[in-house]
C-alpha cells in the first residue's frame, strides 16, 4: 500500500526568505505525485503534479518540487515566501491506473512571521 | 457556480442520528471522490465513482457509510447511526480525463456528532 509522509507538522519562515517542506512516499511502482495547498475556508488547490520526465516540477505561485527516486522525495520549494502563502500543505501520491485515488500526507502548516 | 459545491457546510447532530452530505460537482466530471480530514490529520479516501457506480469504496470505515451517485452527477453520502468518532471535515472532489491526476475540491463539510 502507498504512504505519504510529511515529517514537519508546523514550520514557520520569515517573509521573504526561502522554503522547503519535506515529503516522503512508500509506492511499489512509478508514482504520481502531487503537491496540494489548502488555506483557511478554501478548498485543496493543486499547486503542482509529476507523472514523469523532468524530475523538477514548476507550479503555481512560484512553488517547485523536485522528484527524487533515490530518496523517495518529493519536496517543495519556493525562493521567497510571501505572507499570503501561509496554509496548510499536502503530499499526496496517486497510482497510476487507479483512477485519480491519491493518498495524502498529515501536512505541514506554514506560519510567515512578517 | 463553476467548481464543486457541498451542502451543507457545516451539520452538527446528535449521536445516532442520520446524516446526509451532498456534493455537487464540476459539470462534465465523470468521477467523483468522497475524502474525509480529521483535524490534524491530511484528507482521507472514501469512496470513489465513475459515473454511477462506485469504483472503489474500499475506503469506507463501515456499514453505517454509504454514498450513492444514482445520475453520474450530484452524489449524496449517508452516515447512519452516527458517531462522536465520526466528526471530521468530508471533503469532494472531482475531476475529468482531461485533468489526469488533478482532483478539484469543494470547501467541505463540517460534521460534529455530540
């Protein structure tokens, strides 16, 4: 069965500064993986998938993830933080042919101090 | 509206009672999910449909939960008998062939059994 783990429960950044928020996946086989982002009264919205080739993803609102094989990960990035990016933070993994069913991490709550 | 509506947003009922969620999806998806977020916690499968049938309810806790999607659209999920253990956010989503991977979520609905 596939797992989601997200090892960072709260994280909290600067304004400005940069960010990384760990993922990592138990999967028998080529995953799809998915960064979603949920903020306070507002639906899950993907901010970037992979499915295959290039191993660094580019999504919405300047967030990025880079696949890694070797190490299960799937970690998400973005150069500088802005205030309105704090909300909560999922990993997911789908498999393929299995019809869009993702598994999702607990998420990480993203604080920005001003 | 043009994304997932779900009624109502938020329910609270009485240990044993009855409950029915409604999803309303993006007109045109085929497929429909039904996830369920405990506080703390990422967003939980429940049971997913192709259309009218369900495709995979392995993720339903029990007897007590049933979800039905009788015209390939609006989908109702049904707790009986509900549970202090039941309270959580359902959240659904759907989404289409065209958006491999990419689930669209509705805001959800808060249920609290007291």
């Amino acid at each position: 069965a596939q797992s989601v783990t997200q090892p960072d429960i709260h994280i909290t950044v600067s304004e400005g500064a940069s960010l990384e928020l760990r993922c990592n996946y138990s999967y028998g086989a080529t995953p799809y993986l998915f960064w979603y982002v949920q903020s306070p009264g507002q639906g899950l919205q993907l901010l970037l998938k992979y499915f295959s080739g290039d191993t660094l993803v580019q999504g919405i609102k300047g967030f990025e993830a880079e696949f890694k094989r070797s190490q299960s990960s799937f970690n998400l990035r973005k150069p500088s933080v802005h205030w309105s990016d704090a909300a909560e933070y999922f990993c997911a993994v789908g498999a393929v042919g299995a019809g869009n069913m993702l598994t999702f991490g607990g998420g990480t709550r993203l604080m920005v101090k001003p | 509206g043009a994304g997932v509506s779900q009624t109502p947003s938020n329910k609270v009922t009485e240990k044993g009672k009855y409950v029915e969620l409604r999803c309303d999806p993006i007109s045109g998806h085929t497929a429909l999910y039904w996830y369920r977020q405990s506080l703390g916690q990422g967003p939980e499968f429940l049971i997913y449909f192709q259309g009218t049938g369900a495709a995979d309810d392995s993720g339903l806790p029990n007897d007590r939960f049933f979800a039905v999607r009788p015209e390939g659209s609006v989908s109702t999920l049904k707790i009986q008998r509900t549970e202090r253990g039941d309270s959580a956010v359902y959240l659904c989503a759907s989404s289409s062939r065209a958006h491999t991977g990419e689930l669209f979520f509705g805001e959800g609905s808060r249920l609290t059994v007291l």
